[in-house]
C-alpha cells in the first residue's frame, strides 16, 4: 500500500493521481467504473486548469480536494 493510499483510508476518502493537460485519471483506491465516469465529467466541469495548489469543491456527490504534486500531475481525494 503507498503512502497516498493509507492517507486515503485514514481520510475515508477515495484516491485518485489526476494527468491535468489529458484529465486522465488513474484510480488509487478501488472504485467502480460508473463512479469513475462521473468522476470524469466532474472534472471536465470543473475549473483544474488553474494555477492553485490547493483546490477544494462540494457537489452533491461529496467533497473533494485536489492537491498538485506537479505542474501536471495532481492527487485528487473523494470524500
């Protein structure tokens, strides 16, 4: 288990690595392929592109949090 999925399951939060430019998006934590599609068009809705390192927002499907690790790369945690 890495160090980002054991802070998942100490957050209780699904883990995701997030490529910014592709929005692609690589499961860190199991998660179904229905969740994963929505989880995509969050994202495509979703204002990513900026250059925060933090950014936090609630839909009605949870919390989430992303946090940048790159310029390109960023985890994204689904509470």
């Amino acid at each position: 288990m890495t160090e980002l999925e054991k802070l998942a399951d100490i957050l209780h939060a699904k883990a995701f690595q997030l490529t910014i430019d592709t929005q692609k998006i690589i499961a860190l934590t199991p998660i179904s392929d229905s969740k994963k599609h929505t989880l995509q068009q969050l994202i495509k809705k979703s204002d990513i592109e900026n250059d925060s390192t933090y950014q936090s927002f609630s839909y009605h499907l949870g919390h989430f949090l992303l946090v940048r690790t790159d310029i390109n790369i960023a985890v994204l945690f689904w509470f």
